[in-house]
C-alpha cells in the first residue's frame, strides 16, 4: 500500500505585507495572522520580531519571514504607468 504525502506548506509566523502609500511608505507587520505593527524599514521588522519574541536569524528563510509584494529591500511604491 502506498502512502501519498501532503506537500509540506509553511506558514511563517512573520509576515510583511507590500508597501502601503505613506510619508514616508511603510508595510504592515502581521504575526501570528494579526496586525502588529507599520515598518518602514527591515530593521522596523526585527524589532518587531524581537519584542514578540521571535528570533530572526535570516531575513530571507520563506519559514520565518514571508515577504509579500516585495523583498526585504522594497520599502517604496513602484508606480506603473498605462
């Protein structure tokens, strides 16, 4: 008999949403599914990660710190243009 394993999907506890329009922009810091907090730089997020308690010991591991619309060096707006 043979066993079908489930892709392994992760679910960071970090996650940092893509750039809101600000002065300055800034992205939302959820953890745990909640909002915690606006960055407005990678070092805004691991504060952040630190005060909940959350050691970050690489920024770009996808099972720590889930960058969304972005990386961890987007912290502008991108226009495009028509």
């Amino acid at each position: 008999m043979t066993e079908i394993a489930s892709p392994h999907i992760s679910h960071p506890r970090i996650m940092v949403l893509g750039v809101q329009p600000g002065n300055p922009p800034f992205r939302i810091v959820e953890i745990d599914g909640q909002v915690v907090a606006e960055a407005r730089s990678l070092t805004d997020v691991l504060a952040v990660a630190a005060e909940a308690g959350i050691p970050i010991h690489d920024v770009d591991d996808p099972d720590v710190v889930r960058w969304v619309g972005g990386d961890k060096l987007t912290w502008t707006l991108h226009h495009r243009h028509p």
